[in-house]
C-alpha cells in the first residue's frame, strides 16, 4: 500500500520505519527537542473569547505541547483531546498529563486522516511539528469535518526552506535534501484553498535566536530528535556528522553555538 504526501509517494516500509522511530523515541522525545511558549501564547489570544471548549491536538506525540497548551488555557478548554497514531507517545504522554494534575484530556489512538469524532464537534484543532508526516489534504478535510463552523485549526510546521536556515540545515551535509516531506508556503496555502470549508485566515512567522553547545548538538542528532536523521543510512550519517562537527569546530566557540530557529502558525477558519 502506498500513500501519496507532498507530491512523494511514501512506501509502507517508509511510514513502518517512521513508526518504529516514533515508538523507539517515546520515552525520550521531550527531553531531546526544544519547546517553545510563543505559539501556545498567541493561539491562546486567538481563543481569547471562547468558553468552555472542547479542542484536539493532532500528532500531540508524548505532550510536551498539549500541555502548555491544556495549562495555559485553564478552564476555557472544557476537554482536550489528545490524538496521535503512536500508542508509545500517547503512553508518555498520559504520564506527563498525570505528573502534572491535568485531567480534562481524552487520549485517541487513532489516524490524523479517520478520526472516531463527531462532525461539527470540536471548538479548536491545533497541530504542532507533525502535518508532514500526514496525507495533508486529508488531514484538512478530515479536521473541517470534526471542527464546527467559524472555528479554529492552528498548524504549526517549518517550512522546507526555513528548514535550511537552521544549524542542521546550514551545516549537517544532506540535511536538507534528505528531509523532502516538508512543505512550502505556497503548497499549504494551496492545500487549504483546495479544501471546502476551510480559508486561511492569517499567518505567523517566528523566529528563535537560539544557543546550544557542540556536545549537545551531536548528543540530539545521534538521540535522532528529528526523524530526518532516521532516512541516512549508518554510512551517511557517520559521514555528515564527522562533518557537521568539522564545521561546528570552524564557525563557533563549540561552547557558544548560535543560530536561529524558523516556524510558522497557520491559523485556518472553517
Ligand atoms: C514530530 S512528532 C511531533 C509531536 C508533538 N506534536 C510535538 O511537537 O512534540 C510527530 C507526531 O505525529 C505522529 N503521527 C505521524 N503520522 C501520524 C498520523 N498519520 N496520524 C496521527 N499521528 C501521526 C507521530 O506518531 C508523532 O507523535
């Protein structure tokens, strides 16, 4: 069976091996990867005038973003329900719910494209760091579906060519041209214009200045806290890490590495 995503038709070995990588770092995800306020904070404005809402997060992983966002918005967010296809995440993820007192949540283990939720449902979606690894188009159509009408769906992504500003992008060789599932401006915005019921709404660009050491850099990409480095073979990654480090060495205190960070926040209204 294959299954068509950003013009790439992605085998079912493909998507095997991205399920594997997501059920072997579970355990591990939150702490490998950098979780930021701002996005939780202006989704927060956005919904600034609703009450007692009834929300998802689709590809919520093991939470690290659902719950600031189940925090931040306090009793404003009625249920939340916490949607991913990888039980491991969502086992995480209930843990994490737990150390922290959070209780309003529902966990579905289900596909971004069929969820078990009732039409016109649902007062938000959101989506943090996870619509390049769905069919898009389905996705869309399947959050319009479960969405009532004048509401929200939020996607948080980075963009292919954000992707190549970024230390990896500048410096890890084959980062960018290994990672071909992310998309463009223009492909999502087309996406959206092609999905009934759905319009972009507006759009957010953020940018992080960012600060890490050389240690912990290599320590990320080998923990593979982007599933990009799970499509080099042992060969190329040996390789582009022996010159990532060769680089890192040339243009920075190995204590003092600085970079910035892109994402972007499409806010679409159904
Ligand atoms: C890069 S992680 C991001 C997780 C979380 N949103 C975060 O930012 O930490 C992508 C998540 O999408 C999930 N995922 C991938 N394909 C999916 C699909 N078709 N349906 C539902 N979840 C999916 C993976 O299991 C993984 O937990």
């Amino acid at each position: 069976m294959k299954e068509k995503e950003n013009g790439i038709t992605k085998s079912a070995n493909f998507l095997h091996k991205i399920e594997n990588h997501f059920m072997e770092i579970a355990p591990r995800y939150r702490k490998l990867r950098t979780t930021d306020m701002e996005p939780i904070l202006f989704i927060e404005r956005e919904l600034n005038d609703a009450n007692r809402m009834h929300g998802a997060d689709i590809g919520c992983g093991a939470g690290r973003y659902t719950l600031r966002l189940a925090k931040q918005l306090g009793k404003k967010c009625h249920l939340l329900h916490c949607i991913d296809k990888s039980e491991h995440m969502l086992i995480q993820l209930k843990k994490f719910f737990g150390k922290h007192s959070i209780n309003h949540f529902k966990i579905l283990h289900s596909d971004a494209h069929k969820i078990p939720l009732e039409t016109d449902s649902l007062d938000f979606v959101v989506s943090f760091n996870a619509v390049h690894h769905f069919d898009m188009p389905n996705f869309l159509k399947e959050s319009s579906r479960i969405l009532k009408s004048k509401s929200r769906l939020f996607v948080y992504t980075r963009l292919k060519s954000q992707n190549t500003r970024n230390v990896w992008g500048m410096h890890f060789p084959n980062f960018t041209d290994k990672e071909n599932r992310l998309y463009e401006l223009d492909e999502l915005e087309h996406m959206i214009e092609n999905t009934p019921n759905l319009s972009l709404k507006s759009i957010r660009f953020f940018e992080y200045e960012r600060t890490s050491t050389l240690a912990r850099l290599e320590e990320q990409a080998r923990g593979y806290h982007y599933s990009t480095f799970r499509l080099f073979s042992k060969k190329e990654f040996d390789k582009s890490i022996r010159t990532f480090k060769k680089n890192i060495i040339e243009n920075y205190d190995v204590n003092n590495v600085t970079w910035k960070d892109q994402n972007i926040l499409l806010v679409i209204e159904s």
